[in-house]
C-alpha cells in the first residue's frame, strides 16, 4: 500500500528531489539493511525493544544537539 501512496506522491515532487542528499541516504540504507535484517533475526527478542529504544535517545539526543 505504501508503495502505491509513493509512487502518487512522486510525479508531483519529482522536480524538487534532490538526488545529491536522497543517493547516499538510499544507498547507505541498501548497504546496511542485510546486517540489520541478520540482527533482528539472531538477536535475543527479549533485548531488542532495549536496544531500539537505545538507538532511538541516543539519535533523539544528538539532534536535539544540532547535530547532523
């Protein structure tokens, strides 16, 4: 469904993307979504809500920051 939502979406903002900030974010997400696939799947269930709510302060933090 998400899919078919975006593909509407993009013919009207198609002239504004800019493929110099949105290429390195596809291709770093295509890069590391196996290692994140195998984590979710080999990691203990119980330690995985920790470990995303983790990472989710932490990036909270540093944009709180003005990090980017």
């Amino acid at each position: 469904m998400e899919l078919v939502i975006t593909g509407q979406l993009l013919a009207s903002v198609r002239k504004e993307i800019r493929r110099s900030v949105v290429a390195p974010m596809g291709g770093a997400a295509a890069a590391t979504m196996p290692a994140g696939s195998w984590l979710l799947v080999s990691l203990d269930k119980s330690s995985l809500p920790f470990g995303i709510g983790l990472a989710v302060t932490l990036s909270a933090l540093l944009l709180m920051t003005g990090w980017r």
